[in-house]
C-alpha cells in the first residue's frame, strides 16, 4: 500500500478541500515566519536606538502588510500552496489510518484499484489527441475517487462486522419471546416491562433493517467503481479530446458524491444502535 500514503498525489475528495475560513487571510498574514521577523526586527531596532521611530514605523507597515498585503494576489496563491500541501499531509495520515484498519480483502481491492489509476494514468500520457499539460487536473479526479473508494471499505468493513456479529434472527427471536410473554402475562407490571423490551426489540429490527440497506448500497458503489476504472483503462486510449476525458471522469465523481451522505447516514445508526444497546443493557428506554 506504498502509494496510498506516500504518494506525492494523495488521495483526496472535494468535501476534504479546504474551504477558507473568514479571517484566514488575515491570521495567516499574522502568524507567519516572515512577519514575526518584521516584528522582531522592529523590536531590536527600537531597543538598541533607544528611539520609538523605529516601532512607529514598524507598526505603520504592519498594519500596510495587515491591510493590503494580506489581500494580495501573490499572498493568497502562497496561502493556496500552504492550505494544498496541509490537506496533502492530512489526507496521507487519514490514508494510511484507514489501510491499517482494513481487513486483507479490502485492501486488496484498495491496490488493485491503485493499480488500475497508475495504468490509467500512464495510457493517457500515451493518447497522443490529450495535452500533457492539462493532464494532471484531470488525474487529479482519480485521488478524489481513490480516497471514496478507501472511505467506503471502512464503512463497509464496519457494517459487514455488525452484521456479523449482530443476525437478525436473534433479534426476530427477541420480539417472537416478548410477544408471546406479553400474551401469557397477566401481572400489569410485568406487561409493561414487556411492552418496553418489546418496543426495543422492534426499534434494534427497524435499525437492523437500514443497516443492512446501507451495506447492501454500499457494496454496489464499491462494485461499480471498480468496474468504472476497469473500463475507463480499457478505453483511455480511444478517448480524443480533453473535455470528453474530463467528461469521464466527472460522471465517476458525481456516481460516489453520495458516499458522504452514506457515511453520515451510517455513522448516525451506529450512535443510534449504541443507545439502543445501552437502553436494551439497562432496561432503560432509549
């Protein structure tokens, strides 16, 4: 799994790019080397002229820096640079966070996708009707599918594990057993505590239900994306212009803009399906 960490491309989705906070500008103009050395400087200047000339005008251009430079053309492009190269180091961490949690079936999917990018990659440098120098926005689009792809093993690893460990038949067995006490009981204490573990049993049922329609749509998008790059390889070479690239490649994103979704509906049940086991645990209602 060499490249999905130490890649110089790293895998990386529209929704993890950054979106520049108000004040950014201003806090990095601030808090930056070339600053502290203006500040610094003017610190010294005063000090050893025993004059405050030189912290007067050290404040005038820190505030002309603060004020205009901030605003810069020049300074917000190293500001781009510096929030790319962060993003790159974040989504290398969070890569190699998730390989080291993924079972060997999924990472083999993981390198064999690898696998087919880098091919993909190195025929359409070989497609003579596309221009090398606006390739590598296009390939770019392969990071941010890479990084879906690795997201979605994670989440389907984790569903696969609570489905494994959770059959529904236990908790079919669970509802049939408290119906049927419910029926033969007929202490009301004792009915309500029933009608409590009842309701519970059918909220874990209802919460079993979503969760095995989220892996299930799940493993179809990993299923598609993997034949999406299988046939994008196949036919790189026939593609003849850039837009009709560029076109490929925007209908693969567009086909996993969903996961995010996913993702948020799946971690939202699971908190949902430890309450309910803590409730289940403590005969509380959840």
């Amino acid at each position: 799994m060499r490249s999905v960490v130490k890649s110089g491309r790293p895998f990386a989705t529209m929704e993890d790019r950054p979106r520049r906070k108000p004040g950014s500008l201003l806090k990095r103009a601030l808090l930056n080397q070339y600053n502290y050395i203006l500040v610094g400087a003017t610190a010294l200047f005063t000090l050893a002229s025993g004059s405050w000339l030189p912290a007067v005008v050290g404040a005038g251009a820190e505030v002309l820096w603060l004020v205009l430079g901030a605003d810069s053309g020049p300074f917000r492009r190293w500001v781009d640079r510096q929030e790319s190269r962060e993003v790159a180091e974040r989504m290398r961490k969070d890569a190699a966070q998730m390989v080291a949690g993924l079972a060997d079936g999924y990472r083999q999917r993981v390198t064999a996708l690898e696998r087919m990018s880098r091919e993909i990659e190195t025929l359409a440098g070989d497609n003579q009707g596309l221009e090398t120098s606006l390739l590598q926005g296009e390939m770019a689009k392969l990071g941010e599918l890479l990084h879906s792809f690795l997201k979605m093993c994670t989440t389907h690893q984790r569903l696969t594990r609570y489905l494994g460990d959770n059959p529904v038949s236990d908790v079919e067995r669970d509802i049939a057993r408290c119906q049927r006490a419910l029926r033969q009981e007929e202490d009301p204490r004792v009915q309500a505590s029933l009608r409590q573990a009842l309701s519970l049993a059918q909220k874990r049922l209802k919460q079993h239900t979503e969760i095995e329609g989220a892996w299930k749509a799940l493993s179809v998008q990993m299923d598609t994306l993997e034949k999406a790059f299988d046939y994008l390889r196949s036919h790189i070479l026939g593609i003849g212009t850039q837009g009709e690239l560029a076109d490929e490649l925007d209908n693969l994103v567009t086909g996993v803009a969903s996961v995010a979704e996913l993702e948020a509906s799946t971690s939202e049940l699971m908190s949902e399906l430890h309450a309910t086991a803590v409730a289940r645990a403590t005969g509380v209602r959840s």
